[in-house]
C-alpha cells in the first residue's frame, strides 16, 4: 500500500551504506507544509508573513526596505518565474526576491488581488536536509479599475504546477527555491500585469 510516510528511518547491517530513505517523515511533511501554507499566504496577503521562508518575506513597499536590511547578502536560491517574463536566476538574493514578488508591477500592484490554492501535493527526499515538492497550485487574480476595489476589470486565473525546493538549514525547513509551470489560463491572464507585460 502506498505510503506517504515514513515514520521510522531506514536500518542497515554494520559496514553497509546508509541509503536515504525515498518518503518523508511525518514530522518533515508537517514543517514542509506550514512552509507552503506561508509562501502562498504571503503572496495573498502582501504583508510580512513566511515565517518558515528564511525571512524571505513578501512585504509591501512600506516594508521593503527594511526587509532588505535584515535580508543582507542571505541566499534564496533557484527561482524561475520566466512564464511571466521574468528571467530564470540562480542563487537569487533574497532582497531581489522580495524586491521582485512584492513590486507593484507584479503582485504588490495595488489593484490586483489574489489566491494561491494549494492542491494534492507529492514529495521526493533527496537528503536528509533537502526534499523537492512537486503541487498542484490554482492561482486566482483579479484587477480592479481603482484602488477602491469596486469594479472588476479583469479575471486571469492560472491552473498550474509548482516545484518547490526545501532545505533544512540548522533544523529548520525552509523554502530554498520555487519554479511554476502553467498548463492553462482562464479569462484574461495577459491583462493583469499590466505594466510587466508591457515590459516583455
């Protein structure tokens, strides 16, 4: 029977290679989705949330240049958000990663609004200290004509996949590294990001 868990690690004879084990722990899958729930929260909400995401918090401009300075020179990693005209980076610092998800040419528009829902979710242990997660992702945005949110001017909702990378750093799992893929679009994707689109 298939088991998403294991909740004992794997033992070996004395001499043996130590093998990682292929499933998760139960403890793991329960950090790593509290780390999931935070990235999508924090891309809803605009605010400082992603406790879990090594400080890599999603905050509005108010915030943003305080989250730089106690970001510094810290890491976020792989993070490709090229199917919205955004270039793939590696090692992307992870003030750039605020600076970028939170600017208001992307999701700190003022006039959009979103909801990032998780669904069914799978997840490959690659060490002790890291797991991919491979979800399904339904992202719903909407753009208002004024800052009043009365009026809706476009829909442009994204049924998709989303590969996270995790790492334990100092016992704790944080998301290390993100990358999306759309499989189809509803409505008027292309008119929300108005101004990034109009860039690429």
């Amino acid at each position: 029977m298939f088991s998403l868990f294991t909740r004992k690690p794997s033992t070996v004879s004395a001499g043996s290679v130590k093998e990682t084990p292929k499933t998760i722990s139960f403890e793991d899958y329960l950090a790593i989705t509290e780390v999931r729930f935070e990235w999508a929260d924090s891309y809803d909400n605009k605010a400082s949330c992603a406790r879990k995401m090594g400080k890599c918090q999603l905050l509005t401009p108010i915030g943003l240049e305080k989250a730089r300075e106690d970001l510094g020179s810290q890491t976020f990693g792989t993070v490709d958000y090229s199917i919205v005209g955004h270039s793939k980076i590696e090692n992307m610092p992870m003030s750039e990663f605020v600076a970028m998800m939170s600017s208001p040419k992307f999701l700190g528009d003022p006039l959009v609004r979103t909801q990032h829902l998780m669904g069914a979710s799978k997840y490959e242990r690659v060490s002790d200290s890291e797991i991919i997660g491979h979800h399904q992702i339904r992202a719903a945005h909407q753009r208002y004509t004024g800052p009043d949110r009365l009026t809706v001017e476009n829909r442009g909702h994204g049924h998709s996949f989303i590969k996270h990378w995790y790492q334990k750093v100092d016992g704790v799992w944080k998301l290390s590294g993100l990358c999306p893929q759309v499989y189809w679009n509803e409505h008027n994707f292309e008119k929300i990001f108005v101004q990034l689109n109009a860039e690429h």
